[in-house]
C-alpha cells in the first residue's frame, strides 16, 4: 500500500503539480479512502520526502558502486556521469528532487535526510580524497562539491526539460562528455 500511494502521488506531483495535489485527490486516485493515506503519512510533505528518499536511494546505489574505483578523480569523474545517467533513467525523480517548486517542511524539522545527506556527503568525500591527493586545486570542499553539482544540475535541468532539441542524442551526449571535460579541467590541478 505505501508504494502504490508514493507511486500515484509521483505520478500526480509531475502531472498535476505539488500544490494542486492533495491526500484527497491521491486516495481517489488509488481508489482508498484517505484515512487509508494517513496510516502511512503524516501529510503530503511527509508523502514527498519519502518519495525523495526513494530517489537519493537510488542515486547514492549508483555512487557507491563507484567504491572500486581506487583514483578519486576518476571516481569523481564517472559520478558526474552516473549523475547524468541517473536524471535520464528516472527523470521523474529528477524532477521531484531537484526541479519541482515544493515546500522541504521534512528538513526544516530536523528529519533525518539520510540517502540526500549521504548522496551529498559522497561527493563531498570524494572532492576531499582529490584535493589531499593533489589531483584538483586547493579550494574548500564545501565550494568545489557545489560547483559540480550546480554544474551538472544546469545541464542537466536543460536537458530533462527539452531544451536541447536541437540536437540530435549523439551530439547532446558529446555536448555532456565535453561539459564534463571542461569541468575537470577547471578543477584540475596546474
């Protein structure tokens, strides 16, 4: 019963949008009443937040597998393509993590954030490892992790709202893998 109402809502905050969207509408879409709703979440930020949950599970799955990767900057560089990867493989996701106007009340409330906080946390590690390795210039961790994540989010975002037709998925991909590039030469170390 949670994953059919996390997945209607989904559903219902990308159609619809989050403030059109109520408990009401989610149990008529599933066809339950919504005291049936409440046994499982507080309210809809309670319904959201577990949906980002989802989300940065998925994603943090995806930079972990990269723990093989022994050279940080490599390591760094191909989480910036299983970023990229993820936003296109669940662009709905995407969307409610990190496109969608809605209210994060969750965070405001002291909730443990755990898979957006370890997602984070990730990158942040891994920027460390590549500046006490020497591997990018010596800037704050903090600063970098932003950098390339705002990076990543701009193109991202484009891409995910079609604003990229003009090219054909070939040479949006090169387009990437250039941006990427240009990104690691920034950071690199001279």
């Amino acid at each position: 019963m949670r994953d059919l109402i996390l997945r209607e809502a989904t559903r219902m905050f990308i159609e619809e949008g989050y403030e059109k969207t109520s408990i009401r509408n989610i149990a008529d879409r599933i066809e339950y009443s919504p005291a049936t709703i409440y046994l499982y979440f507080k309210d809809k930020d309670a319904i959201l937040f577990a949906i980002h949950e989802q989300g940065f599970q998925i994603l943090l799955g995806r930079f972990e597998s990269l723990n093989k990767i022994s050279n940080p900057y490599e390591r760094l560089l191909r989480m910036c393509d299983a970023y990229v990867q993820f936003a296109f493989d669940h662009p709905e996701y995407y969307d409610l993590m990190f496109i969608m106007r809605a209210p994060m009340k969750k965070l405001g409330e002291k909730e443990d954030w755990d898979c957006g906080f370890a997602s984070y946390h990730y990158l942040c590690s891994t920027v460390q490892e590549c500046l006490d390795g020497g591997y990018i210039k010596k800037m704050d961790v903090h600063e970098a992790a932003f950098f390339i994540w705002t990076s990543g989010h701009g193109m991202i975002s484009l891409a995910i709202r079609e604003r990229f037709k003009m090219y054909t998925e070939e040479q949006f991909r090169h387009l990437m893998k250039a941006s990427v590039a240009m990104l690691a030469a920034f950071l690199k170390k001279e």
